[in-house]
C-alpha cells in the first residue's frame, strides 16, 4: 500500500527537537563520497567508474539539465500527489525501480538480500542482476511479489544454460524478463584497469554465484573439464565470464528463442535509437529501457534522456517505455516521466547507500528520493502522473 513519503522529513524533523540528527546526510550528492570513504578503492571503483573518459556519463547528466520544471498555481491538491503506475496491467506503487547492479557484496556483507529486503519494505520493485552475488532464488525467498530478473544472455553456444536461467526464474516467481543488450562484453572502464580489478573474477567467486548455482552451467563445467565447480572454482569463474559475456552479439531473430522460453512480459534494455525501438514491436516484445547503462559500457554516446522523447513519440502507444541512466533525484524523475516514460530506474544512488549503510542505508536514499519526487510534484500543482496531468507542458527546454 502507498504511503505518504514525505513523512520521512516530518520524522526527521521531530527527531531533530530531541537533538537526533539522521545518521545519513539527505543530500545526494554527497552519497557518492560517503560510500568512497566506506568502501576499499577497487570496489568504489566499480560502481563510480565509467567507460572511456566518462563522455556518456557526463551527458547522461547535462541532459537533465537541459530541462526545467514549469510549476502551476491554484491548483486545488490533495497532500499526497498519486505516484501509482501500470505497466504490463500490473499496478506498482511507484514509478521507481531499482535497477539491475551486480555482484552487492563487493559494496556490503548482506548485498543482494539487503537492497531487496529495503525495497520491500519500501514498496518498490527489485530487479536481480544475473550478475548478483546471490542466487536469484535466495532473493526471491525475502520477497513476497514477485520481481523481476535481469538476464545476462549467454552464447547461442550455450542455449540450454539460457533455457536454465529463465526457466528458475519462472519457478521461483519472477514476473518481467529484462533483457540487457549492450553487454555482451564488459565496456573499456580504466578506473577498474588501473586496480586490475574484474569483481567477476575474484578469490571468493561471490561475483559468478548465479553461474555456480545453475544446474545447466553446473552440468557444462563438468562435461567439459571432467570435474565438479569446487575441484577448480578459478576456472569455473573464467568459464561463467565467458559464457554470459562471449564479446559475440545475438541477433534480433534470437528473440524468439526467449518468447519460447517465457510467457510473461519481456523487456529490452539498452535501447538508444528510434530504428532499434521500432524494431521490438516488431519482435512483439511487451517494454524497453531506454539506457546506456549508466555510461559504463560504451564512451562517446549520447546521454540517455536525449533519445527519450524521439522514441516515446515513436513506439510510446506500442510499449511500455521505461527510463535509466543518470536519475539522482526526484526532478529527474518528474523530467522523464513528463518526457513519456512510465517507470525509471534507480542505479548508483542505492549501491551508495548500501555501501554506506547496509539495508538502513538502502531505505534512506529510497524514502529520501520518492520524499523528493513526492514534494517536487506537489509543489508544482501536479496531483499524479498519469499522462494526461505529467507531460511535456509541465517542462521548458533551456540552454545549459
């Protein structure tokens, strides 16, 4: 059930007359500095670090900038601005999700389980990384509605391992499949080449543990090297890094394969351009992300938010357009949402507050940002963000 999140503030506040001062700061810029002083080098590296020179990055968040919220007055409001949206006929109480972020223990002790089990709590959705820590039915067990699952498509070398991963995602009631697109092999990132550092690819293998915990993969290692995981877990890892990042693409035909394999709603993340947009309602798939993965995987490219319109006006009444790559704040996310997205994804910001302060520190940012979303609405006399009441007319275009 939807609750008030600006009641966080009010608490915040009453605490504060009993000289109580939160434990985390609510400003978001300062969440990135906090978690580099929590985390070792190498692992705040990886969740900061970007492909290249950080060119895709940088846009993702200029092009934020390059809009302005227009806010109406005497509109008569409730106090609580009606944050609910549908997608796939399912009805969420936000337009927030976490996005898919790999190997959490690297960032906390509790990793995934401490990122879903804040969500829950916070009535947003969970999207698991077949590159999470955790096994995606470990997750699935601390939850009680159903998710979604992000798949890191293997080869077409390696079909029977695909069929395995959707197969236990269905199983363990996962409801939207989100296919990643733009990583068949990990981006150019020098600030993970200069500590030689791959979290894939470590002593403890806590970044293959989906890899090591499928019967299909499990099945392949011994066929092929003629031993059990545990016998030779270094090569075991090496093996799964190739497999669900082979540096060889799939085709568009190769959708159909996975129509075959999964009845509900799919979901292609990493759409940038109009051509490919129009392509997946050719290909009868249910939703895109419109994404460039936060800026990691390729430098150079546009920021995310600049194609968002042009495919919203292209395929926006055929799918369900979802958003990622550069929100920070709850304007950012009245911008996309104006600008035709139905839902967002949060990335970064929440890996921040995991690595600062576990499951606390997750449900901070969360309630810190849709307190945000929430008051930025309201003051800007918008009563809920179905489209009719959230659109283009709400913002200006400016020069930066």
């Amino acid at each position: 059930m939807q609750t008030n999140p600006t009641t966080y503030a009010a608490h915040t506040f009453e605490a504060g007359l009993h000289d109580q001062k939160p434990s985390i700061t609510f400003q978001s810029e300062k969440w990135e500095s906090l978690a580099e002083k929590a985390l070792p080098a190498t692992s705040f590296a990886y969740v900061w670090g970007s492909a290249g020179r950080r060119e895709t990055d940088e846009r993702n968040r200029t092009a934020f900038k390059k809009w302005a919220i227009l806010p109406s007055r005497l509109i008569e409001t409730n106090r609580l601005p009606n944050l609910k949206t549908t997608l796939f006929g399912q009805t969420y109480d936000y337009p927030v999700a976490m996005a898919p972020v790999g190997v959490q223990k690297i960032f906390h002790p509790e990793g995934e389980l401490a990122a879903a089990l804040a969500a829950e709590e916070e009535g947003v959705t969970y999207i698991v990384s077949t590159a999470s820590a955790t096994s995606m039915e470990d997750i699935a067990a601390v939850r009680e509605d159903g998710e979604w699952y992000q798949l890191y498509w293997p080869s077409n070398e390696h079909p029977e391992i695909t069929a395995s991963l959707v197969t236990r995602a269905k199983k363990a009631g996962y409801k939207v499949l989100v296919v990643t697109l733009d990583t068949y092999m990990l981006g150019w990132r020098p600030s993970d080449l200069d500590n030689g550092y791959n979290p894939f690819i470590r002593k403890d293998n806590i970044g293959v543990e989906m890899g090591f915990s499928d019967p299909a993969y499990r099945e392949h290692f011994k066929k092929k090297y003629g031993k059990e995981i545990e016998e030779d877990m270094s090569t075991a890892a090496a093996e799964w890094v190739h497999i669900v990042f082979p540096g060889s693409n799939h085709s568009w035909n190769d959708i159909r394969h996975l129509q075959e394999l999964w009845d509900g709603p799919i979901v292609l993340k990493g759409i940038q351009t109009v051509a490919d947009a129009k392509k997946c309602v050719e290909y009868g798939v249910q939703g895109i992300v419109v994404s460039n993965h936060g800026g990691r995987q390729q430098d150079g490219g546009i920021g995310s938010l600049d194609v968002l319109p042009e495919i919203v006006d292209a395929v926006g009444d055929d799918l369900e357009i979802i958003f990622d790559s550069g929100i920070r704040g709850g304007a950012d996310i009245v911008k996309a949402l104006a600008l035709g997205a139905k839902m967002v994804l949060l990335g970064r910001p929440y890996i921040y507050g995991l690595s600062i302060g576990g499951k606390p520190g997750v449900g901070h940012v969360l309630r810190s940002i849709l307190g945000d979303l929430s008051l930025t609405l309201h003051l800007s006399g918008i009563t809920d963000i179905k489209k009719e009441n959230l659109n283009r007319s709400v913002l200006r275009r400016i020069d930066c």
